[in-house]
C-alpha cells in the first residue's frame, strides 16, 4: 500500500468516525426532543386515521381491505389444512376397509374348503 493510499484512509476514517458521531449526535438530540416525540405520535396517529378511513371508503364500495384478504387467507388455508386432513383419514379408512375384505374373501374362501 502506498504512502497516498495510507493518507487517503486515514482521511476516509476520520470522516467516517465524525459522521457516525454527528448522527449519534442528531439521533440523541431527536430522541431526547419533546417536539420530535410528539411530532411521531401525530403521525402515528394520523396513519391510523388514514388507515382507518381507507377501510370504510373500501367498504362502502364494496371493495376488500388488506384486512379482510388477510384474514380470508388465513381462513382459506386453515380450510386447506383440514381438507387434507380429510383426505388422510380417507385414505387410512379405504384402506382398512380393502384389508377387512382381503380377510373376509380369506374366511370365506377358508370356509368352502
């Protein structure tokens, strides 16, 4: 590494160190700012307002919110869930029935011997 390179890093560190200081600076000065709280408490709650009005406007036009897709989606796949279960039992049932045959057709085949 050459001599301008080490100077140039040098440089590019002591940058970067008094960045980083000036944003944990500013970040401490926010964090500690009763102004800066409120102002995120405002727009928190305007977002919810927000949200909350998009949700009425969507249903009285008789459009789905996020809301109701999410939760029709979590319906579905639960209904997906217990069909496959279903299907499972249905199986292991067809299945005990082909072995009670197999044994019948086996007594009886017995019998007429």
């Amino acid at each position: 590494m050459s001599a301008e390179d080490e100077v140039n890093e040098g440089i590019r560190d002591r940058v970067q160190s008094k960045g980083e200081k000036a944003a944990a600076d500013l970040a401490n000065a926010l964090i500690g700012s009763p102004a800066f709280g409120q102002a995120v408490s405002a727009a928190v709650a305007a977002r919810d307002r927000a949200a909350g009005a998009q949700r009425v406007a969507m249903g009285a036009m008789g459009v789905s919110s996020q809301d109701d897709a999410e939760r029709l989606e979590r319906r579905v796949r639960v209904l997906s869930d217990r069909l496959e279960e279903t299907e499972d039992r249905l199986d292991s049932a067809l299945e005990q029935i082909r072995e009670l045959r197999a044994e019948i057709s086996a007594l009886s085949t017995a019998k007429k011997a």
